[in-house]
C-alpha cells in the first residue's frame, strides 16, 4: 500500500502559468476542467516579493517555494482558476528540481 500513496504523491504535478505572468505549481486532476482545480498548490516566494518590489525576479536556481495556506486570509490550499486565465500548463517531470523541492517538504 506504501507503494501507491506515493505514487499519488508524484503522479499530476503542473506548472501553471496564468494571464498575469504568476506560475504556481501543484496537482490538477483533471487538466481539461473550467476552472482549473490545484490542490497542493506552491508558489516561488520571490516571485511574490518581486510582484511587491516592483522588481524583476532574478533567475536563480535558488527557488524560494511557499505551500500556499501559509497566508494571512487563510486559503485552504487549493485553488479554481478560471480557465481563462491559464497561459499553459505544463506537466513536472519526476526528477524536476521544483517537483523535487515539493516533495521532500511534503516528506
């Protein structure tokens, strides 16, 4: 049984990048639903401070990853997102070093 769970841990990871050049990642389940469910979701901190700061994220191989929940109104984790407002999703690969990041937080 341990097998599978962590299966279900690696398995439906995307990168979603929306409209308004913020990506987050996290697992959709279905790829083809209006909106879009994340569950799991995780977004680069510093994209957030650079959004604040007005300044342009560095790119650096130094992700920053937050699991969303964390903040000050509370969200549950997962979020609807309009379809409208996806760019692209694109799936993690297994050794991808966000997806990596993720689980061993998750761990």
């Amino acid at each position: 049984a341990k097998g599978a769970s962590v299966d279900s841990k690696t398995k439906n990871w995307y990168a979603i990048k929306l409209v308004n050049d913020e990506v987050f990642y996290g697992q959709v389940l279905d790829v083809k639903a209006d909106p879009v469910v994340i569950n799991n979701v995780y977004y680069d901190y510093d994209q957030v401070k650079a959004k604040e700061t007005g300044t342009a994220a560095a790119e650096s191989g130094n992700l920053r990853l937050v699991k969303r929940g964390q903040e000050t109104h509370g969200p549950a984790g997962s979020m609807d997102i309009v379809r409208a407002q996806v760019l692209f999703m694109e799936p993690l690969k297994s050794d991808s070093k966000v997806l990596q990041a993720i689980l061993d937080y998750e761990k």
